[in-house]
C-alpha cells in the first residue's frame, strides 16, 4: 500500500507544482498547509488499512483453525461408529469425513 501512497503523493505534487508555477501570493501558505494535511490524513487512512486488512486475515486464520479443531472433534467423536454399522448406513460418519476433507 506504501507504493500506491508515494505513487499518489509523487504525482500530486508534480501536477500542483506544475499547476501552481508563477503564481503568487497569500494563499499559497494555506494551500501547502492543506495539501500536507491532507498527506499526513492519506498516510493514516492507508497505516489504518494496513492494519485493518491484517487483522482480518489473523480472524480469518483463527476461524479456519478452529474449523479444523471442531471437524476433527466430530469425527473423532463419530469414529466410534463405524461406517455402515446403524441402518442409515452410517451417514453422519460419512458426512462428516467428506466435510473434513479439503476443498480442492
């Protein structure tokens, strides 16, 4: 996100110093005041994504573990029933195989 940022701040400052050559005057403080404020709120919006986006992937991370923990569990849990050993032909036992098995 760093690269998009000073990609941004690189072309801003190229167009306004273009823009902005030859003129003048009490406005061109508060302008430059603006323009870093305006920067330094990017560069927090980006940290604060950075952030954000890595703390999903942590949440993320530890549901699929938990996931895991819980599929695991259940068909430890069923293993003591074999397949096919009830009347339904050992369906929950089956269910829950297929369900621990990974997505391909």
């Amino acid at each position: 996100m760093l690269v998009f940022e000073e990609a941004c701040a690189t072309e801003m400052a190229q167009a306004l110093t273009s823009a902005s050559e030859g003129i003048n005057g009490p406005f061109m403080e508060p302008l430059g005041n603006a323009l870093t404020m305006w920067g330094d709120s990017l560069s927090a919006l980006f940290d604060d994504l950075e952030r954000l986006a890595e703390a999903l992937v942590g949440v993320e991370r530890s549901f699929g573990a938990c996931e895991e923990e819980i599929m695991q569990s259940l068909v430890q849990a069923t293993s003591g029933s074999e397949p096919g050993g009830d009347s339904s032909g050992g369906g929950l036992y089956d269910e829950l195989m297929r369900l621990s098995q990974p997505v391909s």
